[in-house]
C-alpha cells in the first residue's frame, strides 16, 4: 500500500468572528504550516466521492508535541442520494465538539452546518448557512448570548471540519499541488491553504503491504 505525504501551508487568515480559539483539536490538520517551496498549483477539481454510506473512521488526535489529546470520530451519510451528512465528533483534552455539515454531492459545497462545543467552563454553538458566496451565522456564546452575522466568503470555500475527508476525494498524485479557500464558521474567518503531494511512502497494514 502507498500512501502519499500530503503537505498544506496557509497563505492567509482572517479574523472575522467573535468566539474563541480552537485548542487542541487544530492538531487534526498537523501538516499545517510546515515549509515548502512552491510548486505549480493546478485547478480545483475533485474526483467522485471515495467513500462509501455509513462509513465510520476513528482518528487519534494529537497535540503540536505529538503527545496524545484524543480522539476524532467522522460519519458519513447519504441524504436523498444528492446530499452527503457528515458528523464529526472530537473528546480532546476535556472539551467535546460535534459538528454536523451537509455537502452537496457533486464539489462537496457545504449548504449547512452546526457545531456545538462542550467545556468545563460551558457551551457554545454556531450554525451557519450557506448561500453563494455569504454565510449566515448564528453564534451562542458560553454566557448564552446569541448573535447574528452575514459573512462574505470565496464562493469556492468548503467547510473546515470536512476538510480531512475532502483531501480523499482530491486526485492525489506525486507532483500535485492545489489551492483552496477553507471557512470556519464558529470564528468567522477563512483561510487560504496549499495542499502539495511530495512523495508516496510504502506502509504496513492489516491488510498488507
């Protein structure tokens, strides 16, 4: 089995939202911010979906150091056979997160999301909806205040928390590289990130080798 080294570095960020930082679940995307050099970015396309209905994967999550924070759950459901649900549930480091986001079958464009994020010291919760190139969002804070915002986003964004299943979908060969515009409903913001293959590394499996 191959599996190729994926590589993502972000270009830029905006801060927009009103909510706090993420913790330790930013450890999902560990090969942020690694360095690079720059290679030739190819168009945004994306193959038919690799996954298949009801397909659970379980992740170990780790902090900046590599030491163990917890775990991350992703479901994924057909919905009406144009519409994919996916859910993603992290227990990290005291903190519960889930969120629920529906993907449009062909490019993966979120229409909808939630996300609901249980500490120690409360609950907060954002929903967004997305139409064309703006979200609507609706933040409760920890002190149950709720607001409302209409953000403008690249109308090729797609939704931070799916993006560890969407880079499956990307035709990863060696050479690859490509960019895309990633929102992150409860802070508001967006991010431009490169995603580079460089190289394939050869790993054992139950399956083999």
């Amino acid at each position: 089995m191959n599996r190729f080294l994926l590589h993502m570095v972000t270009l830029h960020l905006g801060r927009l939202g009103q909510l706090g930082r993420y913790g330790a679940m930013l450890a999902l995307l560990v090969l942020l911010l690694a360095g690079c050099g720059q290679p030739e970015i190819q168009p945004l396309v994306f193959n038919a979906a690799p996954w298949q209905p009801n397909e659970v994967s379980t992740y170990r999550v780790t902090d900046i150091n590599g030491n163990y924070a917890g775990t991350a759950r992703y479901d994924l459901m057909q919905v009406d056979g144009d519409l994919w649900n996916l859910r993603r549930e992290t227990n990290t480091q005291g903190t519960q997160e889930i969120v629920t986001v529906e993907l449009t079958q062909a490019g993966f464009r979120s229409t909808q999301s939630s996300l609901v994020r249980i500490a120690n010291n409360g609950t907060e919760a954002v929903s967004a909806t997305y139409d064309g190139g703006e979200v609507n969002l609706e933040l409760t804070t920890r002190l149950n205040i709720t607001t409302y915002e209409r953000v403008n986003i690249p109308s090729d964004a797609r939704e931070q928390a799916a993006l560890v299943m969407l880079l499956r979908a990307l035709p990863l060969t060696e050479g690859y590289a490509v960019r895309l515009n990633v929102f992150q409903p409860i802070l508001g913001t967006f991010e431009r990130v490169t995603l580079s293959v460089e190289g394939r590394e050869q790993v054992t499996t139950e399956a083999g080798t």
